[in-house]
C-alpha cells in the first residue's frame, strides 16, 4: 500500500466513525472526526458534506453553508451539497432568519459580557422559541440560569442540547453541576429532620405523677379565689405592659422596615432608570456595530450567500449573471480560511471573462439611455482591466453626453496621452475640439 492509499484509508476510517456516531446523535464527537477525515484529504466529498450537515443540526448555518460551498467547487458535478443549498434557498428568507438569529446571538452575548443578564436570557428566550436546535444559545441560556442560582431552569436547556447533541462536552459538563446543586436540598432535609427527631417510648417507660395532698371544700374554694386574685394582678402589671411594649416594639419595626423598603425601592428605581438609558445607549452601539457584520444586504452571511449563487450560475453556463452578481460581491466580507481558495480561482475566472461581459453590459445600458447603469459597468471594467481605450473612451463620451465637460475632457485626455498609436486617439482630440 503507497503512501497516497493510506492517507485515503485513514480519511475513510475518520469519515465512517463520524457517520456512525452522527446516526448516534453524537454530533460534537462525529465532527471531530470528520474534521480529521479532511484533514487527511479535502476533497472528501461525503465528509464535508456530512459536517455542513451536523453544522445545520446545531443550529449553525453559515457553518453548514461555508462547507457545502466548498464541497460544490471541489466537487461541481453530482454532489449532494448542491440539493442541501438549493433547499435552504428555497425555503423563503432562510438566509435572513440565520442573520437574525446570529445577530440576536451576538447581543445576548454582548449583554451577558456587560453584565446585563436579564436583558441576556430574554434575548436568548426568544432565539431557542424561533430555533430550538441552536446548541450555543441553550448552552449560553443555562450557564445564565446557573449563574442566578436557578438550576431547574437550566436543567431543562442542558437536556435539550443533549437530546440534539448527546455527548456535548461542555452540557455534560454543566449538567453534572446543576445535578450536585438541585439534590443539596434533599440531603439538607434528611439532616434536619434527624437532628430534631425525638425518641419513641419504649413499652417499659414509666411516667410518674405528681404528689398531691387533699384538701377539704373550704379550701379550695380559698385556693380558687386567691388563685384569681392573683391572676388578675399579674396581667395588670405584667402582662398588659409587657404586651403593650411587645406591640409597640413590633409596629415600630413595621414602620421602620417599610421605610427602608420604600427607600431601597427608590433607590432601585433610580438605578434602573440609569441601567435602562445605559442599555439603550448599549444596545444602540451594539445595532450600529453589528448592522454592517449580520444586517443588511452587505452583511458577511450575505456575502455567502452571493457567492453561493455566483457558483450556481457559472456552473450552469449563466456567465452574465455570475458576472454581475460578482461586481456586487464584498470580497473583503470572506474572511473564512476555508473560502480563500475558492476565492482566488473565481477572481482568476471573473478575470478572464468579466470583461467582455462588462463591455457589453455597459454598450446596452449607453443604447438604452440608461447613463448611469453604463457608467457603473464600465467603471467596474476599469477594476478589472484599466488599458481599455475604447473604455475610457466610451465612458468620456457619456459624460460628455450627460453634460459633465470637466470629466469628459479629463477621460479623453487619458486616450490622448496613454494610448497616442490608438485610432482612439485622434477621435478623442477631435471631441475635445483641437
């Protein structure tokens, strides 16, 4: 056996574990090895798509997508990836409920990072509501849980990442935590209920009464009366006052606790009045921070998302859509290691066959009137390719057209001192009137 067939057979040995323990619901420990099935080859269709697969599962998407991209530019012809991104495209606003999701996310743990727990677990209420299977929000929710001491609560988060992903270090882990805490109680109990239980009688156990001595009728009626005497006198100067001071004493604490209620309430409302203008402030930065990585058309995942159809429409021979999809394309939004590859050879391919595509884009925009579109096409051409005089030359003569002199002469005054052997050249004097 060579050396390039025990690489394939130790790539085959990660990739079969990891299928068995995905069937197994073991799904942090099936994408280890299938990690290192790729490790060992990267063109293991099956394994990469497999680990998209398991990134769905838990809730990450962009995840699943980078590798199911990279599967379909390895792989471009029957490779199951091809169906698992059609059906998240298909299904409508898919891509922008992940956004959201992970934007979501991402202020949940902002605020838990600020301190802001409550303003954290209902943030995280709501994603587990809309995604039950995102793994990290249940795991971020129950450490939240732990944190206040409510182990019940995060009790039930942690079963539910274990039902998605049975070995889940970290939820065995907290798991085992929240298990010692909730049966403390239980072992409390027994121990006081032993310290305060009282010992039964036994059958030979004797109670002795008391001695007496009898007494004849007058006597008791004088002990009676004596007996009332004194009781009367007793709660007279005794008991009366004592019970009055006791009421006294325990209204006065009353109205001293009520105080100090009042007060702290106050001063709570007070500082939740500052708490809430902090964390609108907070939440402002956070949205503005956040809107241009998770938000909007321009945000990372979307960028995915482009370049997902810009692979679809060149594998399908629509060269003019890839292209302008491309010219769309925030290239700098693809920081993922994964996709550098996959970048470097569409910018190759768009290299090559962009601008002539451009070029056309720009001469139907300029027949039908519609100047400014022209101008973009053109100026994206000029990215690509800037020794085009007919380029510079066609853009000068819409500006030309549109009124803008200034520009034009400055265009035609490129052909004219760059491209001197063009026929390009004499035109452009011409327009410029010498």
């Amino acid at each position: 056996m060579d050396y390039l067939q025990k690489i394939q057979f130790a790539a085959n040995s990660y990739y079969n574990r990891g299928l068995e323990m995905a069937k197994e619901r073991d799904l942090s420990g099936a994408a280890l090895y299938l990690k290192r099935a790729l490790q060992f080859n990267k063109y293991h269709t099956d394994a990469r798509n497999l680990l998209g697969l398991i990134f769905y599962e838990m809730g990450e998407t962009s995840d699943a997508l980078t590798q199911w991209v990279i599967s379909i530019n390895l792989q471009p012809e029957n490779n199951r990836a091809d169906h698992y991104l059609d059906e998240v495209q298909r299904k409508p606003g898919q891509l922008e409920i992940a956004s959201q999701t992970i934007k979501k996310y991402n202020q949940a743990l902002f605020h838990a990072q600020g301190g802001s727990d409550d303003l954290a677990v209902l943030q995280l209420k709501r994603i587990v509501e809309e995604k039950p299977n995102f793994v990290k929000a249940h795991l971020l929710l129950a450490l939240l849980y732990m944190e206040h001491g409510d182990h019940t609560k995060a009790g039930k988060s942690l079963f539910k990442v274990l039902q998605i992903d049975k070995t889940n270090q970290k939820a065995q882990r907290y798991m085992e935590y929240v298990k010692s805490r909730t049966g403390k109680a239980d072992v409390e109990k027994r121990k006081m209920k032993n310290a305060f239980s009282h010992r039964e009688m036994q059958d030979d156990d004797v109670i002795l009464p008391p001695t007496y001595k009898e007494n004849t009728g007058w006597q008791s009626i004088i002990n009676i009366a004596i007996g009332l005497v004194l009781g009367a006198v007793l709660v007279v100067f005794m008991v009366m006052p004592a019970r009055e001071r006791s009421l006294n004493y325990e209204h006065n604490q009353e109205m001293r606790a009520y105080a100090d209620k009042l007060n702290l309430a106050n001063q709570k409302a007070d500082s939740l009045q500052k708490e809430a203008d902090q964390y609108r402030q907070e939440k402002e930065a956070a949205e503005e921070n956040l809107s241009s990585l998770m938000g909007d058309s321009d945000s990372t995942l979307s960028q995915y998302g482009t370049m997902v159809q810009i692979l679809n429409a060149w594998r399908k021979g629509d060269i003019q859509t890839a292209v302008q999809l491309y010219i769309g394309l925030d290239q700098s939004k693809i920081t993922d290691e994964s996709m550098a590859g996959v970048l470097g050879e569409l910018q190759a391919e768009m290299n090559a066959s962009a601008p002539a595509v451009l070029e056309s884009l720009g001469a139907q925009s300029t027949a039908a009137g519609d100047y400014d579109t022209a101008l973009h096409y053109y100026e994206k051409y000029m990215e690509i390719n800037d020794k085009n005089p007919q380029i510079i030359f066609n853009m000068a003569m819409i500006y030309k057209t549109k009124g803008d002199e200034e520009t034009a002469d400055q265009l035609f005054g490129q052909v004219i001192m760059n491209f001197a052997d063009s026929p390009l050249a004499e035109s452009a004097r011409a327009e410029r009137g010498y």
